[in-house]
C-alpha cells in the first residue's frame, strides 16, 4: 500500500500549498507533503510542547510590542482625569469640557491608531486563510477523487468554492468594514454627555453576531446533508464497478482484491491531506487569535486599573475597543471554524 498512497502523493500539486505556508509562517516551518507523508505512514510527529512554546513565543514578543501602547493609554487617560479635575476646581465647568475635549482627541487619535493596528492582524489572517484554502482545495479534491469517484468530488470541490466565497465577502469585505463604523460610532458617541449614536452601534454589533453565527450554521448544516447523500451514491457507483469488474472471468478476484487495495489507499490520502490541512489553518489563525483575546483582556486591563480616577466617557471608549476586538476574534474564529469543521466533516463522511 506504501506504493500506492506515494504514488497518490505524488500526484498532489503541494508546491502551490508550501509557497503559501511559507510566505505566511516562514521558510521550513511547516513541510505540508511531509505532514501527510508522515500520518499516512503513522508517523505524524506533533509535539504539544513545541506548540506551546511556538505560541508562548509569538505571544511574549507581541506584548513586548504592545507594551508601550497599554502604558501611553494609561497615564493619557490618568492625566486626563487629572487635567479636567483641576480646570473644573480651578476655572469652572466650561474650561474643564474644553479640556477633556483636547484631551479626548488626543486619547480618540491613539485608540484609533491602536485599534487600526489590531484590525491589520485580522484581515491579514482572514486573507491568508482564504488564500491557502484557495490552494488546498485542488488537492484536497483530487484525493477525493482517488477515493469517492469524480461525481461526489464534484459537488464537495463546487461546495468548498462556494464556502470559500461567503467567507471572502462575509469576512473580509463585509465585517471588517462593519466592526469598523462599530468602532467609530462607540467612540463619537462619547463626545457628547448625551448618547447619540448608541442604538445604531448597538445594531451593528447584534447584527454581525447573529450574521456570523447564520452561515456558520447553515455551512455546517449543508455540509451535513451532503455527508449523508452524496457518499451513499458514491458507494453505489463504485460498488458497481468494482462488482462488474470481479464478474470477469479469470481475473476477477484479483481485480476485486486490487481495487479494495486502492480505495483503502485512496482514503486514507485524502484524510491525511485533510487533518494536514486542518494543522495547517490552526497554525494560520492560532497565534493571531491568540494575540487578539491578549489585545482584549489588555484594554479591559487598562480600563479596570483608570476607572477609579478617570473620566466615564474614556473608560467607555476602552470598552468600546474591547468590544471591537472581540467582533474581530469573532470573525478571525467564524473563518478558521467554517473550513475546519467542514473538512473535519467531510472527512469522517466519506471514510
């Protein structure tokens, strides 16, 4: 069988696949044929403790970047609550509005400039997701193919095109965009003592919740209702062939025994490809994912620390970038979870 699943490997067009692994986690870092050479030869190596290092070291350099940011954040804000303090006590109500308001600029410029940076890791992770799914998918279907037949390849691959669509405008082109305006109106609302843009972020932020979970149920819902049709006539079509072909005389049995052979092989090809694939998206949104909840929990971090001294209004801006960051992990999660629970399901469907 060793033969026959490298001769199936061989066939794959991994190179397409390692370019892009490597232009996004480095050179070397992860050979994708050598993945699936390993699991189909029961040698995958995965070592829990290299992964954790690989993440604990991605994460300690991100707050050592972060780390200037959190403190500039923190005495603008304390000093702000002492400079309004002390224009109100000193000159009135009127002088210390103005002060909070340059204050608050100056704050609303930094949260933004803060914010815009955690929002570039998002979209950079959301676009590198859909750029390798791009790439996987060929191959992955042409396992398929090996093992299922042509028909049922077919419908999964204009599936998986579809999928990979919904995510590029629903993620990409769609909630980043809307987490933005989110962002800016929690921020303008805070302008004014009175709330006037609230509701409308209020909305938004419902919105794009309920619209992440939707497709990422009916994808996985879809995805169900294939893996119960379409495998069943695959088997059929195939078993077909395969009966036809033991039915010869003389060589039949032989023909039976070698077919049974290869669509064992063939099987287990495209499950390798598939956990691979898996690896790969979890190594591609990992550490991103990771390094936004640490964004978050900073900036609620931050806010905790200043209420006590600080003005409302900016420890509600705080929580504004809170809430923005976790509709970006939102998306970030939705994107990774869409593609590996539907080949995670596919997988199991077709064995």
């Amino acid at each position: 069988m060793n033969t026959d699943t490298d001769a199936m490997i061989q066939e794959l067009s991994g190179q397409d696949i390692q370019e892009m692994l490597d232009s996004v986690l480095g050179d070397n870092s992860f050979s994708f044929t050598q993945y699936v050479s390993d699991i189909v030869n029961g040698k995958m190596h995965c070592s829990v403790q290299e992964a954790g290092n690989l993440l604990l070291q991605g994460l300690l350099s991100d707050l050592q970047q972060q780390k200037g940011m959190y403190l500039f954040i923190l005495l603008l804000a304390v000093m702000g609550a002492v400079i309004t303090n002390l224009s109100r006590l000193l000159q009135g109500k009127q002088v210390a509005e103005t002060a909070f308001y340059g204050v608050y600029m100056l704050f609303f410029a930094v949260l933004t400039s803060a914010f815009a940076k955690v929002s570039l890791v998002a979209v950079g992770t959301l676009t590198d997701l859909v750029d390798f799914m791009k790439v996987l998918t060929p191959s992955y279907f042409i396992s398929m193919t090996f093992a299922q037949g042509a028909t049922a390849s077919t419908v999964y691959y204009e599936f998986f095109l579809v999928v990979i669509t919904v995510a590029n405008v629903l993620l990409v082109k769609l909630s980043i965009p809307v987490i933005h305006v989110f962002f800016l109106l929690k921020i303008a609302n805070e302008l004014s003592e009175e709330e006037m843009f609230s509701k409308m972020a209020e909305l938004l932020y419902d919105f794009l919740k309920m619209a992440l979970k939707t497709v990422l149920g009916i994808v996985m819902g879809i995805n169900v209702i294939q893996g119960l049709i379409v495998p069943v006539s695959a088997e059929v079509e195939r078993s077909v062939w395969v009966k036809a072909g033991s039915a010869l005389p003389g060589v039949g049995n032989t023909i039976s025994t070698v077919s049974g052979t290869l669509l064992c092989a063939a099987r287990l090809v495209k499950n390798a490809v598939g956990i691979t694939g898996v690896l790969a998206i979890v190594l591609l949104c990992g550490i991103p994912l990771l390094k936004l909840i640490v964004w978050k929990f900073g900036y609620q971090l931050v806010a905790a620390v200043v209420q006590p001294v600080s003005d409302q209004r900016v420890i509600r801006c705080l929580g504004a970038v809170s809430q923005a960051v976790e509709l970006l992990i939102r998306a970030v999660a939705t994107g990774a979870m869409l593609f590996i629970l539907s080949i995670l399901i596919i997988c199991t469907m077709t064995t």
